[in-house]
C-alpha cells in the first residue's frame, strides 16, 4: 500500500495529550496489522532538546543511533514497541541549520533563500524521509506546540501543502480542550470553535477532533461541534481523562477511532485490532490492589515530567508484578543524615536518578548510605549509577574526598572520572556519548540473572565513567564490576552481591521498557522490592 500521512495538530492550550493520541492511535493501527511510526515536529529553534533544562520540557529521551529527543518519543516506543531513531523527532534548528547549510554550499544559487519554500520544502522532504525507507504504512506526524503560535507557522503551511498533494493517503487529527466552567456548571465549545478556525484560517481542515475533556460531552454537544467545525459527528472523539495512560487506546477504539481513520484514508478495516496482550495489561492494572512504594531520589521531583522513562518503567515492571505503584519522590536537595530516616521510611526499593551537576547530590550519597546500611533494593541509573560508586569509596574504601571529577575537578579519589574520549570536546550539544553500545554482563551475577543472557545493548547519555585504576579495590571489598563495554572496557554496571538488590547502570535501561516488553532490570528490580515486604 501507498505511505499514508495523519497529521496530528493541538489547540487551546499545551499539554493536552497529543504524544498520548498519537500513540494510541498509532497503538490501534499496529493492533490493525500495519506498520507504524511516529515523528515530532517540534517548532524550537534549539538543534535538539539535549541542552535543555528538564524544567523546560522534561525529560530528554534517548534513541538507539544516538538521538537526544523529545519525551514523547519514549511514548512511541512504550505504545507501539518500534524503535525511534533521529528521524524521528526534529526541531525548527535543525529545519533551519540544513538550509542554511545547502546556501552555503550554494544549492540554492541565484535564489533568494525564504521561509516559502525553502524552509518549508526542507520540512516537507523530513517529514517524508521515514514514508520513504518503505518500512511504514502510516507516518504519523505530531506537530508540536499550539495552532497559533508564530513558530509553528512553517510546519502548518508544510502540512497544508502535503495534505492537498497527497489527498486521501493524508488525514489531520486536531486535538482541542473543551473545559468545565464550575460556576456556570457548563462545558464550553467556543475555545475549540476557535482552533479549528485558526486551523481554517491556514488552509486546514481538520478530518478528526478529539476534544480533552473532564466531562462527558453530551450528544448535541458534538452535534454542534461537528457542525461549526465541517467534521463528521462520528468524528467528534472526546478523550476523557482516563485511570491511566495505557487505557487511551481502549476509549479511541470504543469510538471506533481507528476505523475511522482506516476508512477515510481509504483502507477496509479488517475486523477488530488484536489487543489482546495490551488488554490483559490493562487487565493487571485495573486488578492490583497491594502496593509497592519506590522511592525515586532526584532534584527535578517538582516535576513529574522529568522522570518520564523511569516512571512508566517502573509502573509497568509493578503492574507486571501485579502491585499497585506508590511512587514517591525524595527531593535530594533536602535529604540529610538527621531527617534521612523519616524520609526514606516504608520505602520498599529506592531509584537513585540520573542527573548532571553538583545540586542535590549531597543528598544522594545519604540515599544510598542509608539504602545500603538496611538492605534497601536500590537501583542507580547513570549519574545515579555514579553516585553509588562514589558513596561506596567514601564509606567502604574510606576515600573520604572521593568523587566525580565533574563535581569536583580535584578531587585525589577520582573514582568518576570523565572519558577520554570527551576530554578534547568543547561543544555542549550533541556531544556526549551517546545512544545504546554493547555490555558484557559477568555471568553468575545479579544482572547477568535478572536479563537471562550476557550479551546486551543498552542505551547511554554521559560524559563521566567509573574510573579503572580504583577497579581491583572496590572488587576486593565487595563493590563488583559485572558489566562492561567489549570494545573500550569501560564499567557499564556495578552490584553489590552481598546485598539484597544494590545495581546501578551507567546506561539508561528505562528508555527501553515497553507495555509489551517492561526491561527485564526493572522487573527484577521489582520483585526484590516486593519480596522484602
Ligand atoms: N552527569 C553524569 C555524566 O555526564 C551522568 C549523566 C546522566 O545521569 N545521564 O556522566
């Protein structure tokens, strides 16, 4: 079958749950025996998110080739379990960067270099690279920020042109708000009324709404809307706030949102979609009853958004484990020795995060001293990873002054140091090192156990390593190097074996867990958490 293009646009207000829609969509379509793929089109002028603040848009996902990308990209992969990659996620700075760079080589000689049609000819020829490979039936380009804002103008004009090149192999989803006035104890449709002129107003007619509600949106509601709007009634979806994100796909199928977008792209819908593992999930979610709390120790905890990957990592390994996840968040800013006992306690597995900078970090040594002394299970991801080595040559090794050379640049005890490798790079973006190489696992340990295999590859974001020349020391006492890169030798995974569950990674394992496929280290992680109860 030919590519077919659905463009998922957003209006009203941000966060309103398009990375959801477009992977329970996307979801559906797999469950329909297509092959999908997702892309995020983000209107910022950085290169990437990589330089960016988790405050700003949370956390920064990492694909396999090395890719910093938006947080929405580890929904793709968490709901349809395809891989992303750089394709798939691009921003108005690399837009802009590639045509630039085609002036200067002078591709464009002669020519007056303009937003119409250079820099819209450059989006359109992105947004068609993955429909090219012929790996996809459905592209689904989420386009990021709100109809109306300046920056997102190129990628709306991009789209109108595709739709009126591609005709029915396209379709455009539009997501709006519909809020509750308590006062007036009313929904309201004028602010997706609206949108959807806005939308008009740029030469795009919405073929699907779905409206965000709190509210079920009564029949002549969407009999209006549907009529203002020039959108089939039976194309008037509302996405009610669901229990959890993973029922999303359930509520657009009980709305037949998948045939509908079968159907007016010219496909026969072949029956219902096969979602019976994703159902049976959804099942354990709704059954768990007992809890588990994890405590996830961190400095962005204000903000749920910076722990994505490690949050539904962590829902999914308890789901699995037919436990309700009570996840608590440790502000390592404020964790001490004297307030540390109250703060970690009834904690039945404790997340060190992962993280950049001397901020909080304090606080975590304290996590880990205190998870170690009481045999808490205790997972450290990367900087997490790092600081457990650290806590271990201070209180174990009796290194006192040990450290990460990116906290403290003299410290004697370097037990963290940066790589060679990163040591001649002056440029922050882009540079680190960065998406999944292969780790040998010591077979016999923990982590060989938890993933029943030795050979693995897993997913990196860091410019720090544990640092070799202290390696026969911390093995000595008890601190075990039972993972590294074949290649370079680098330490990728540290346990305590006399422990209950003491690991840490210097690789990103959340990025790789999916509702099909929950990352084998976190259900382990899990279980040795639940087996303590
Ligand atoms: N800041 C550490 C490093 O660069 C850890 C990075 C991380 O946790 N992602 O090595």
């Amino acid at each position: 079958m030919e590519t077919k293009y659905i463009f998922v646009t957003g209006g009203v207000v941000s966060s309103l749950g398009k990375g959801i829609i477009s992977s329970s969509l996307a979801c559906l379509l797999n469950a329909h025996g297509y092959r999908v793929t997702i892309q995020k089109f983000d209107p910022y002028i950085n290169i990437d998110p990589g330089t960016l603040n988790p405050y700003e848009h949370g956390e920064c996902f990492v694909t396999a080739d090395g890719h910093e990308a938006d947080l929405d990209l580890g929904h793709y992969e968490r709901f349809t379990n395809v891989p992303t990659s750089r394709a798939n996620n691009v921003t108005t700075g690399r837009i802009y960067r590639n045509v630039i760079e085609k002036e200067r080589r002078g591709d464009y000689l002669g020519k007056t270099v303009q937003i119409i049609p250079h820099i819209t000819d450059e989006i359109k020829r992105n947004i068609r690279l993955l429909g090219e490979t012929g790996r996809f039936d459905f592209i689904i380009t989420e386009i990021g920020g709100t109809v109306g804002d300046i920056e997102s103008l190129p990628f709306l004009e991009a789209v109108r042109q595709m739709r009126w090149e591609l005709g029915s192999n396209s379709l455009c989803v539009h997501l709006t708000y519909v809020p509750f006035l308590h006062a007036a104890k009313e929904l309201k449709t004028k602010p997706t009324q609206h949108s959807v002129k806005e939308l008009q107003r740029l030469g795009i007619q919405p073929d699907i709404l779905v409206l965000r509600t709190e509210h079920d949106i009564p029949d002549q509601m969407r009999d209006k809307i549907a009529q203002f709007c020039n959108v089939a009634k039976d194309s008037v979806i509302q996405s009610l706030d669901c229990p959890s994100i993973y029922e999303v796909p359930l509520m657009l199928h009980r709305q037949h949102m998948d045939e509908i977008v079968l159907r007016k792209t010219g496909e026969t819908p072949d029956g219902e979609p096969h979602m019976k593992p994703w159902l049976d999930f959804v099942e354990k979610i709704r059954k768990a009853r007992e809890e588990v709390t994890i405590g996830l120790v961190g400095k962005y905890v204000e903000l749920q958004d910076a722990y994505k990957s490690i949050n539904e990592s962590l829902f999914q390994a308890a789901t699995y484990c037919d436990r309700r996840l009570n996840l608590r968040y440790i502000h390592s800013e404020k964790l001490t020795e004297e307030n540390v006992a109250e703060m970690m306690a009834g904690l039945d597995g404790v997340i060190i995060a992962p993280g950049f900078g001397s901020r909080g970090i304090e606080g975590k040594f304290v996590a880990i001293k205190w998870c170690r002394n009481h045999d808490i299970p205790t997972f450290g991801i990367c900087l997490g990873m790092q600081c457990m080595v650290i806590e271990y040559a201070r209180n174990v090794l009796g290194y006192s002054d040990a450290n990460s050379t990116e906290i403290n640049p003299s410290t004697s005890h370097n037990v963290i140091d940066m790589m060679e490798e990163q040591k001649h790079i002056s440029n922050m973006g882009g540079t680190m090192r960065l998406g999944a190489y292969d780790c040998r696992l010591t077979p016999g340990s923990r982590v060989a156990e938890a993933y029943g295999k030795t050979e693995i590859s897993e997913r990196h974001r860091h410019r720090y390593e544990f640092n070799d020349s202290f390696r026969s020391e911390f093995e000595k006492s008890g601190m075990r190097c039972v993972g590294e890169n074949p290649q370079s030798h680098l330490v990728e995974v540290v346990e305590i074996p006399g422990k209950r569950w003491m690991i840490g990674t210097q690789y990103h394992p959340e990025y790789s867990s999916t509702v099909l496929n929950p990352h084998p280290l976190f259900l382990s992680f899990m279980k040795a958490a639940i087996e303590e109860k």
